[in-house]
C-alpha cells in the first residue's frame, strides 16, 4: 500500500517534470500542473482512506 503511494510519488513528479519540458506555452504548463496537482490529490485521499479502512478492520477484529 505504502510503496503504491510511494510510486504515484515518484510518478507525478516524473510527468510534472515532463510537462513542464514539453508544455508549449504557460497556460498549458499550468492546467497540466493543476491536473497533475488533482491526481496526486486524489492519490493521497485514497491513501489515508485506505489506512483508517485497515485500521478499522483491525479494531473489529479484536
């Protein structure tokens, strides 16, 4: 779980560096950043309700 995190990390950070290379002007570069800000956004949230998901599991458990 952790290291799928981890990697979507290290991904956004790879296709912001990309983009910000290929973006033809700054209007472009800035809504490819907010869509990336969105994905990485979206990837943290899905994180942490994964984690309250385990961790709650774990207390119905016992």
């Amino acid at each position: 779980m952790l290291l799928r995190f981890k990697i979507s990390l290290l991904a956004v950070f790879v296709l912001s560096t990309l983009l910000g290379m290929a973006a033809p002007n700054l209007t472009a570069l800035l809504v490819g950043i907010a869509a990336l800000g969105l994905g990485l956004a979206i990837s943290i949230i899905h994180f942490v309700m994964t984690e309250h998901r385990a961790e709650r599991e774990l207390h119905s458990s016992f």
